[in-house]
C-alpha cells in the first residue's frame, strides 16, 4: 500500500498521517518510550497485528517512528519515536486538556437540575 501525495493543508496533512483514533493511541503509548510490539498490543486492547503493523510502518515510511532490530536470538525488534514524532507530545497534550474541558452530558444534566 503505498500512501497518497500528502494534501497542502496542514490540518488536512494531519489527518492523513494519523487517520484513525489507533494511530494516535499509539503515539501515545510511544511518548512514554520505546515499545515492542507485544507491548504495544498489550498497551492497547483490540488492536489488530495488522492494525498495528500498517500504522507502525505508515510512521517509519514519515520519519515519525524508527523501528531498531537488534541482532539477538530471539530477534528484538522496539518502536520508538523521531524527534519529528517527539513533537506531536503537545498537540497531543492539547488533544486531552480540550477533551477533558467537555462536560460529560450525564454531569452536565444532573448539576443543572441541583
């Protein structure tokens, strides 16, 4: 599979480089470390092998992720993030503190019957 031109926009570049809620899920569980990929699997419950394996590859093919094998028996193999990736720890940051600023419709409801 190889990946469409990437559009001009930035936000629209964004989106094409992490499509999907797994993509930044793994970016997520990558800012905290290196990971192999049993324990990206793990870090994140029904995620594909495949799944995980078109993202990780999708990230090395744009710098975000380097994949390093070490020649070892068994071989290990770790993920880790690119000073590029390492930047997407703010927007990420962002990403939380506006969602957390959401009020949940359940509480929102109840405090203004109180």
């Amino acid at each position: 599979m190889t990946d469409p031109c990437l559009p001009e926009c930035g936000v629209a570049r964004f989106l094409t480089l992490l499509n999907g809620p797994w993509a930044t899920l793994i970016v997520r569980e990558l800012l905290h470390g290196p990971h192999r990929f049993t324990e990206l699997r793990q870090a994140l419950p029904g995620i594909s092998p495949h799944t995980l394996t078109s993202r990780l590859r999708q990230f090395d093919r744009h710098g975000i992720v380097t994949r390093t094998t070490y020649a070892e028996i068994p071989p290990r193999v770790e993920y880790a993030l690119t000073p590029l990736g390492e930047g997407l720890r703010d927007v990420l940051e962002a990403m939380g503190t506006w969602a957390m600023a959401v009020p949940d419709p359940g509480t929102a409801a109840n405090a203004s019957t109180g």
